[in-house]
C-alpha cells in the first residue's frame, strides 16, 4: 500500500509533489482546480513535464486527481451536466499529463429524481469523457449517502460502471468514512473482511483503483459524510488500522482527507500515524494468522 494525503498544489502543480514529500508521502493527490470554480486552472505541457521530473526525484510513487465537488454528472439540468463533462475531461487531461494513477469523481446526484434516470445520466456524460480523452482511469468514489448522491451502495456502482459502458479505463475508489455511513461496518475484525467479499461479488476488486481511509465522525449508516481525524472517530485506531493493513489494498495508494490537528489538510504527525497504523494492523494479523 502506497499511504499519503491530499495535498494543495497552491503555487503550482511541483509544490504539491513538495508538501508530499514534507508530509513523508508515498501517494498524493490533489484538485486539478479551485474546488469552488468551474474555471480550469490553465496546465501546459512545461508544467506537466516538471511535475513529472519532480514526482520521479521524490518518495511520491502516485498521484490521484479528485474532480471538483462542484460536478454533477447526473444533473437534470442539461448545462450543469456539460458543465460536468467539460470538467471532468479537463481532470482526465491533467491526470493524462501528470501520469496519475487516476481521476476520483463523485458519481453525482439525483436530488429528489429518479436513481434509475440519474444513474443513466451520469453513465453518459462519464462515458463521453472517457470517449473524448484517453490514458487516465477514471475512479468512482463511494458515498455516504447523503441526499441523493449516487455510489452509496455496491449494487449502486456496479450500475453507475454499466450505465458508462464498463470500459477498462473505469474503477472504483473506497473511502472508509463513506463506507461506514452508508452502512457498512468495517470495525468488527470480519466486517472489513466481509465488506470487501463484497465487493469483489457485486463489483470485482480488479476495478478497485484507490483508496481514501478518513474517519467518521458520524456512525454506522448515518448517511453523513463527517471526516474525523485518523484514529478519532468511529473507527477508531483499530478500524483505521485494520483498514490500512487490509491484504487485498495491498498495491493501491490510500490518501487521507482529514481537516488535521489546525484544519490545514492532513499533517506529517497523521501520515506517519497511518504508517504506524498499517504495522500495528499487519502484527494483529499475523497474530490471528491472517
Ligand atoms: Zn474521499
Ligand atoms: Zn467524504
């Protein structure tokens, strides 16, 4: 498991490899723009090619873009979804530039509408900017399920993979804080084990692409997506652990996206805690013999 933060690249791209590195990351990822503009942020090749150099030169061994919160792919709302598109395409860009492991996206919302409608909404402008652009997956990010956002089940994005053609540019990202809120129980030793069986049934672990482990600080099927600092919310140090040291994560990167002990962003006293979490989880598996 490669373990890092989310990470401002404020200043330019190279200066999120650096915050990376201060922070003792082995993956980072960052927003490709202001998370509360549409506007891009306007990426040359120059600066691709530096972030490259940069990433190369450090301990950093992947990156992942998270689209904006702003998209919603499943929009009724024929603008904002090609607000969407435009948007999307732009990060799978920059991921295709920065050789990210991927883009992560909020799958959308369907408000109050029909999930079935919103799921093919969204399908489609996915796979329209799957079709537009090439290299970089594209990994839809569980929810917590909160109002109608979509991905708050297996099921749901087993459907959102069909509804965007099932192309193998397409994966998933876990994010143990949503998982926890939209009712999967990760803290009992089994449940962790049970919830990825899961997975590997209704969607496949081969499309499983990232990992995002927060604490929760709201509990089991609260629908609520409330980050809590690693080791002080509901799952606690040995969920966090056992999370991190989860056999089947072993070659994915897993970034935290935690306010921190001042609300900057995660700090490097979190990520070398998730360090020492991952060898703690692994000692209590091979205590029990797994
Ligand atoms: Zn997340
Ligand atoms: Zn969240």
């Amino acid at each position: 498991m490669l373990i890092g933060a989310h990470v401002s690249p404020a200043g330019g791209l190279v200066k999120a490899v650096e915050r990376g590195t201060e922070r003792g990351c082995e993956a980072i990822q960052i927003f490709n723009q202001s998370p509360r503009m549409w506007r891009p942020t306007p990426y040359g090749e120059d600066d691709f090619t530096a972030f490259r150099q940069a990433a190369e030169a450090s301990p950093v061994q992947a990156v992942l873009i998270h689209a904006v919160y702003l998209l919603n792919c499943a929009s009724e709302d024929a603008e904002i979804r090609a607000k969407s598109r435009t948007s999307l395409i732009h990060s799978l860009r920059v991921g295709h530039g920065i050789g990210a492991r991927g883009v992560v996206l909020h799958p959308g919302s369907a408000k109050r509408g029909d999930v079935g409608a919103a799921i093919r909404r969204a399908g489609e402008v996915i796979g329209e900017a799957l079709a537009e652009t090439e290299g970089c997956q594209l990994h839809l990010e569980d929810t917590a399920g909160a109002g109608g956002t979509l991905g708050r089940s297996f099921d749901e994005l087993a459907a959102l993979l069909e509804a965007a053609g099932g192309g193998s540019r397409l994966g998933v990202c876990l994010d143990s804080c949503h998982l926890l809120a939209s009712g999967y129980d990760l803290r009992p030793a089994s449940g962790l084990a049970e919830t990825v069986d899961e997975f590997d049934r209704v969607v496949g672990l081969g499309r499983l692409g990232s990992l995002h482990l927060n604490d929760s600080a709201t509990p089991l099927g609260s629908n609520r997506d409330r980050h809590a600092d690693i080791g002080t919310g509901e799952l606690g140090e040995t969920g966090c652990a056992a999370y991190l040291s989860e056999p089947r994560f072993d070659a994915l990167p897993c970034v935290i996206e935690t306010n921190g002990p001042d609300r900057q962003g995660p700090s490097a006293e979190e990520v070398s805690l998730c360090f020492k979490l991952r060898e703690r989880g692994l000692a209590s598996r091979r205590r029990r013999g797994r």
